[in-house]
C-alpha cells in the first residue's frame, strides 16, 4: 500500500502535463483546422512536459 503512495505524485504531473497538452492541442487543432494534429502534438508535449516538471 505505501508503494502505491510514492509513486502517485508521478502520476499526477504526468496527467497534469497530458491535460495541459490536449488542452493547447484542441486550440492549435481548432486555430489551423487541423484537430488531429493538434492532439497528437499536445499529447506528445504534454507527456514531455509532465515529465520535465517530475524530473525538477
């Protein structure tokens, strides 16, 4: 039980950095007409950027 507790706080900049990701990526996919691009690219940087924020 308790190594489940270390290892949230992980999960949650992970999750934190995918949301912020799909959230920038549904605008660039809405602004450029282009709404699978957008998601792909916002969850390709929300997932480097969740991890870069864990690493710091």
């Amino acid at each position: 039980m308790n190594q489940n507790n270390k290892k949230e706080p992980n999960n949650q900049f992970r999750g934190l950095g995918i949301s912020i990701g799909l959230c920038i990526g549904v605008v660039y996919g809405i602004i450029f007409d282009n709404l699978s691009l957008g998601i792909s690219l916002g969850l390709c940087f929300g997932v480097v950027f969740g991890t870069f924020i864990n690493k710091k």
